[in-house]
C-alpha cells in the first residue's frame, strides 16, 4: 500500500502583477469612498523592466489628505488607501488558497513616495470567515529600505490579528491558513496623523516556511516577457 502524498511545502505564488490583467484583478477603496479627498490608483508599471527586477510590476500610489467635507468632521476617519485582491467565484462558490502548510506570507515590494509613510503599510488578508467584509486579518508591512529599491518582507501568519470594524479584539484568535480569500495592502497614513504622496510597487506575493527565508529573495515567480505564465505550478483549488 502506498504511503499518503506528503503537502507541498515549497514556495507556492499566489499573485504576480505582471500584465495588465493581473493589474486590473483588484479592487480598490480610500477615504474618499465616505467624504474624504485621499486617492488611489493601482497600475501596471513597465518602468520596472529596465530595473533589476526586470519584468512589469505593478504600482499602487495616490495621495493622502487628513481633511474631509465640512459637514462630515469628526464623524469619518480619514487619511487611508487600500486594494485587495478580488475575491474569485464558480457556479459552487468561493475559490480559496489553501496554506495550511506554509508559516509565511512573502511580498516582493518597492516603497517610494514620502517616506514618511512608509511605516503606515499594513497587509490585510480576508479569509472565508469573513464574508460579511467587517472581519480582516492584519499585521503591519515592516518596510527597511529607504532607497526606493526592491525588497522582500516576510510576515509569519501566527502574527496576523482580526479586526474586526477597524478594531482589534480582545481575544487572541488565529488566522484560518485554509481558506484565504484575497490579499490586499493598505496604507494608514491617518493612523499617524500623515499625509502625503505614497507609492508601493508590487512584483508578487506567495507562500513560504522557515528555509525559504532568503533576504531578498525575487520569490517563485518565473514571470518573463518569454514565459508569459507566472505561475510556475498549478495554484490549490
């Protein structure tokens, strides 16, 4: 009798954003959608071919504003931006990624514009849990470069807390690994009481476990203008 198939704990993409259709799979959200004046824009960035990543990557950039319609202050928080992921669905439901067997979230990244916000990113992931759109899991994205250039950061998922409309609970709960919805990014510049222009590249994000941790690592992406495939090994269903 043959033994059970052991899991896959290699690194496994998720999301590239490489093409244009990559780059328009998300959904977008700021201040603005409430009363605010922040904006949000995310784009495919073909500047990123000359530089060492050397492929298309995606920008999401826009500009931050503390202030909102007269009528509307202190009544609505201000100052935030954020995309996601869309969520994907079939005729039986919800498509979901399976990471149960993977201890990190990876993001290949660039920050630019003021680098006074730099350290107002945060990751948010929505598992199926979370359907209702007010639960989001979250942990901040720690940006160490200042030069503009590309780096990895690693998040474990054991540090990813629920929020839940905007609030952290009281309890320690942790994230569900079987069933990620969608990913997203969010800058909170109003958190900081910061405003300003902001800007994030993104290359890709994927899966990863403890010997995967490779300090700048370009991630399992194999994206080129060759190989029009980034993913290099079919996603879970």
């Amino acid at each position: 009798m043959e033994g059970a198939e052991l899991p896959n704990r290699g690194p496994r993409l998720l999301y590239g954003f490489n093409t244009p259709e990559q780059a328009s799979e998300v959904v977008l959200g700021c201040d603005a959608d409430v009363g605010g004046f922040s904006t949000v824009n995310f784009a495919l960035d073909t500047t990123s071919e000359s530089e060492r990543i050397r492929r298309p990557t995606a920008k999401f950039y826009g500009n931050l504003r503390l202030d909102v319609r007269p009528d509307l202050v202190g009544r609505i928080n201000s100052g935030y931006a954020g995309f996601k992921t869309q969520v994907r669905s079939t005729l039986f439901g919800k498509i979901t990624d399976n990471v149960y067997f993977h201890d990190y979230l990876a993001l290949r990244v660039r920050a630019a514009g003021d680098p006074v916000l730099h350290q107002s990113y945060v990751v948010n992931v929505q598992t199926l849990d979370g359907m209702s759109g007010t639960t989001i899991w979250q942990q901040p994205l720690s940006i160490r470069r200042q030069d503009n250039d590309w780096e990895t950061v690693y998040l474990p998922f054991s540090n990813f807390r629920v929020f839940t409309i905007g609030e952290p609970s009281p309890y320690r709960e942790y994230i569900d690994r079987e069933s990620i919805l969608s990913v997203g990014v969010a800058v909170l510049g109003g958190n900081h009481h910061a405003s300003g222009p902001y800007e994030l590249g993104l290359d890709s994000i994927w899966v990863a476990n403890e010997p995967d941790l490779v300090e700048d690592s370009p991630g399992p992406n194999t994206y080129t203008s060759e190989n029009s495939d980034p993913y290099p090994t079919e996603k879970a269903p």
